[in-house]
C-alpha cells in the first residue's frame, strides 16, 4: 500500500517528531511513503521511514533529483512545480496530513476530489456554509493515524490495482 503524507515544507519540531514517528510506523506496516520530496515534514517523515528499513518516493517540484531530502529512496524529478502535488495525493490509497499551509490544503483538496481518504493530524479543518466539514478524519497522534490510514488504504479501490 502506498501512503501519502504531506505537510509544510518547514514545520514546528512537534510536527517534525509528528511526521517522523508517522514515517516509522508506516514502515513498520510494510508501506510505502510517498510525499513530496523536500523538507520539513516531508524530511521528517522519510527520515523515520528509512530509520526502519522503509521506502519513500518524493516527488519533486523541480528538475533535479539532488533537492531531494536525504531520506528519499526514490526521487522522481517533474519540473512541474506545485502541480506534482497531484500526483503525490493521487497515487496513493490513503493520505496522512501533517500541519500545513495552502499547498498541503491544495493536496488535501485534490484527495478528497479523488475520494481518496484524508487523515488529519493538527492540520487544516473545514467549513462549508458555516457548517464544519468532516470530510478530513481528525486524530490526535501518530498511531491513530497510522491505524486509520492503512484500514481505509486496505479498503480504498485503488489498492487492488496498486
């Protein structure tokens, strides 16, 4: 199962140890971690990732595959700018937002578009006609949304195809 995990490119050292502990465990589970390929939560998540044995694809804004944060295990250049985001939420089953800014609400959006489930750890949340939205699943720590990632990525219909 592939996981996305997105978040601000420079984040607070709690959404660091956040995003790291999130990398761990979903390496633990045998997933991969896809995200954008840069720093901050992004870093973080791959450096946790790879501290267990983990795979991580960043797929990057850019042309050049050395921007990639050490921990990426496979950089994928696009020269596409804040368009791969995209294609980080959409070839995933399930996506695990950490924090953020507009771009991280940019991918948020796409995913939900796509029907693809999004986890919510101290991230955006949303209102529409004044009435809070539900459509991002709140938790309120690392585990938590392992565990509902990688249920809902289990049942998400492009898992089978993946």
């Amino acid at each position: 199962m592939i996981i996305a995990v997105i978040g601000n490119s420079s984040c607070s050292a709690e959404e660091a140890k956040l995003a790291e502990t999130v990398g761990e465990l979903l390496a633990q589970r045998g997933a991969i971690i896809i995200c954008g390929g840069l720093g901050g939560v992004m870093e973080a998540v791959c450096r946790g990732a790879r501290s267990k044995n983990g795979l991580t694809i960043g797929i990057l804004p850019g042309g050049d595959s050395s921007l990639a944060n050490p921990w990426v295990s496979i950089p994928i250049v696009t020269g596409i700018g804040e368009a791969r985001n995209v294609a980080v939420v959409k070839s995933s089953q399930a996506v695990i937002a950490i924090g953020g800014s507009y771009g991280t609400l940019t991918e948020i959006a796409h995913a939900l578009k796509s029907s693809i489930p999004v986890i919510g750890l101290h991230t955006w949340s949303l209102f529409r006609n004044g009435q809070e939205d539900s459509s991002i699943i709140e938790v309120h720590d690392a585990e938590e949304a392992v565990d509902k990632a990688t249920s809902l990525a289990k049942r998400h219909k492009a898992y089978e195809t993946a």
